[in-house]
C-alpha cells in the first residue's frame, strides 16, 4: 500500500544505520566543542523569504527545489532547504550580535525537492557549523580544520577543494568577464546556462552539463580579477592551512551555488561516491548578515552532509554497546528490577532479558551483544547474591561464573572492567 511507504526521497533511519548517524552526530558536535562552537537548534521551517533573501532567488535551491506551502492562516513557509540561512535569521532575531565572536554547531534534517538517488535524498540531513564576527583569514582555517578533523576521526577519506570568489569588487569584475565570455556560446550553452548567463553566471563555471564545461574550460580564471587585498586574504588562508599541514587542491571551478558567498569556497570530496562526490562545503560569506537586514558582520561556515558519510562508513565495523544481561531463573523479575537500576544509577548499561527459559536468555543475551550476564536464580535469592558470568572468558576459564554477593556486584563490575 502506497501510504506505508515513506514518501519518495525520505527514508527511515534504523538500527546500524541510525547508529552511524548518532556516531557522525557526537564526533561532529564533540570536534566542534574543542573550538569552541556552541549547540543551537532553530526551526524546521522559516517564513519562505528568509531563504528567498539568504541563498538567493537564482539558485537551484530557492529556484527549483524548495519545499514551500501556505499554512492554515495564509503564511509561506518553507520546510529549511539549509542550515546558515535560519541561523542568521535566529541571530537578528534574538539580537546577538553585540556578543561577538558567535560561535554555533547545529545537525538536523533539511528539505530539497531534487530527483533522488543514492546519496541524494528529499530530506537529507547535515551538520554545520557558523563563526560570526571575525574577519581574519586563519578563521576560515579554523573552519575548514574542524571539517577535516571530523573526517578524520570518522576515519573518512576526503580531499580538500578549494577557491577564493575575492571581494565583493573581484566578484563584479570577474562576473562581468564571464558574461562577455560566455555571450560568445550564448547558443550552445545548456536551457539552465542559458538562464544563468543572465542571473548568475558563476554557476555556470559548475554546469554538470557535458558541453557546458568544454566551453567553460577556457573561460577566464577568477584569479585574474582579484584586488590585492582579495589575493593577499587567500594566500593567507592558504599559508594558514600549510602551516598545519593540510593539504588543498585548488580548484578554480569550485563557486558553489549561493550567492553569499565572498573569498573563501572550499569542499570535502571523495571518489568513492561517482557523481555523489561532495561531502560538505562552505566558506565565507561576509555580506549576509547585512543582506538580511543586520549589520555588517563577517561570517564563515559549512555544512556536511550525513547521509553520504553514514554511506562512506558502511564497511566501517560499528563498535557495538556491550551490555549487562540480566537473567531470571525462576520469577525472580521484582529482585532483576532492583538490581539493574542499582547498576544503571551506577552508569552501568544494563537489560534485563524477560524470558522464562534460561536457554532463550541466554541467546537473547548473544544477540544483544551482552559482555555480562548476572544471573538471579533460587539459590542466589538465598544467599543474597547473584551469579556473575563472563560472556567473553571460554568455558573452562576460571573466572567464568562465580557467585558475588549483591552488595559488592558493581565492585567486581568495576574490576573487571
Ligand atoms: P550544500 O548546502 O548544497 O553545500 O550541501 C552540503 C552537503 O550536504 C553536501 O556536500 C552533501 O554532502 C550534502 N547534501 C546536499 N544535498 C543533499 C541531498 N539532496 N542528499 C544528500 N546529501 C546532500
């Protein structure tokens, strides 16, 4: 039936696979705490013109793939296609920007109405990370160094694209350029260059469209157009990332789709992916705020996508929870209630398994991945005690099973641990 399905592009996260989400989750949160980044939460969904201000009317993503409707009292809403656009707006909302530096990491589902696939969904998830308020260059570095170390510590392998798209004033020149170039091919260009030629013609220099990039192979390099002081900002960020060692591979092609962006672009990709390759972007985007109505504070992030690291982490052994199993011989369940909320006030992870036949428990014990089984049985019961079983140790080990009285279990717990 075509209602228990989920809807087209949107899946449900279970088991190992939820799993590698909760793990991408902590080491991303956890990696950004060590930089000082704090957890903010906003909306799933703005009013429509937050994102038509933020990202830009000639993108893909407010131009074709935004999941906007009308509620119950008339108003447009979008369900969030990104996570920058609703923090800044969280930012001016809450007038925060008296306290700079702000330093936030955000993860959670966002919504793009594009043709899925694998690695490409409807709702897809991300998590990003927003500095406000600092314009020196090596923050740009500190950014693109919390990205790698993520992937690092997921033990993903990536590369490091990056390009500058200069000041606002290297933007107009080189887009002035390109427009003159392009006119040139104007009749050869793709339907979507055709239409970008007018509105945003750096987007074209990305075109997944075979013909499009032959032309845009010799179209003008943006370095040519930078001021000094754009080329001094990059070669900044450059020497930053040498001077901690990580690598970049330029990439004058790199523009990404929003038109916030100023200096530094920058993305993670892989090869493992086929057309699938980006792993995360962003860079600086020093003119949003304003744009956005507040005033003029630099600004500088990423966003990473989940769903194509949960992918790269599939043959990726998950370290499982090992917990304490405990089980009944014998109705026994009031003494089982006890003793695992003894264990689990004690930050023991503990499941009492309800099953009657020790046999079954004992499998049961085996599928949960259980390290210990304490087990509560009449001649336990009796003498105060429980009997504690090594799963891990072979059957003939000495310290296989042995009888602890209940007052010193989280004792041998602990030492055996
Ligand atoms: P973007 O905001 O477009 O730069 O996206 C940042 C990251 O989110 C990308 O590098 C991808 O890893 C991920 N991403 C973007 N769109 C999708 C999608 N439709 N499905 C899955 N992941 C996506």
């Amino acid at each position: 039936m075509k209602n228990l399905q989920p809807v087209r592009g949107t899946r449900d996260l279970i088991g190992d696979q939820a799993l590698r989400f909760e793990i991408i989750r902590n080491v991303g949160f956890g990696i950004a705490k060590l930089y000082g980044f704090e957890y903010i939460d906003t909306p799933i969904f703005e009013y429509t013109n937050v994102f038509k201000r933020a990202v830009g009317e000639t993108t893909d993503i407010v131009g074709k793939e935004m999941y906007t409707f009308n509620d119950k009292g008339g108003e447009e809403i979008t369900l969030r296609p990104e996570g920058t656009a609703p923090v800044v707006r969280a930012v001016l909302s809450n007038s925060l920007t008296q306290k700079l530096p702000l330093k936030f990491s955000y993860c959670g589902p966002m919504f793009r109405y594009e043709r899925p696939q694998k690695g490409r969904y409807r709702q897809l998830h991300q998590f990003g990370i927003e500095l406000f308020g600092i314009d020196n260059p090596y923050a740009d570095v500190e950014i693109i160094a919390i990205g790698m170390q993520i992937l690092e510590q997921l033990q993903i392998k990536a590369s490091l694209h990056l390009n500058t798209l200069g000041d606002n004033e290297s933007r107009n020149n080189y887009k002035a350029a390109l427009v003159e170039y392009f006119l040139r091919y104007e009749s050869e260009l793709s339907d979507d260059s055709k239409h970008r030629l007018r509105n945003n013609p750096l987007r074209i220099l990305d075109s997944k469209d075979i013909n499009d990039q032959k032309i845009a192979a010799d179209a003008p390099k943006g370095a040519q157009f930078l001021t000094a002081s754009a080329a001094a900002f990059f070669a900044k960020v450059c020497e930053g990332l040498s001077l901690i060692n990580i690598e970049y591979i330029k990439d004058d092609k790199l523009v990404r789709g929003l038109d916030y962006y100023t200096h530094t672009a920058f993305e993670f990709k892989t090869n493992e992916l086929g057309a699938q390759d980006a792993l995360g972007g962003g860079g600086r985007y020093d003119g949003l705020v304003e744009h956005m109505g507040g005033p003029a504070i630099p600004g500088v992030g990423f966003a990473m996508g989940l769903d194509r690291l949960a992918l790269l982490m599939e043959n990726q052994a998950l370290i499982k929870p090992s917990p304490i199993a405990i089980i009944c011989v014998g109705e026994y369940w009031s003494d089982a209630l006890k003793i695992s909320q003894l264990l689990r006030s004690n930050y023991k992870s503990v499941e009492i398994i309800y099953k009657n036949n020790p046999g079954k428990a004992f499998k049961e014990a085996d599928r949960i991945n259980a390290r210990y089984a304490v087990i509560i049985g009449e001649d336990e019961i009796k003498a105060n005690a429980v009997k504690l079983k090594d799963l891990t140790l072979s059957p003939d080990h000495p310290m296989k099973e042995r009888l602890v009285a209940i007052d010193n279990l989280l004792e041998a717990l602990n030492a055996k641990n």
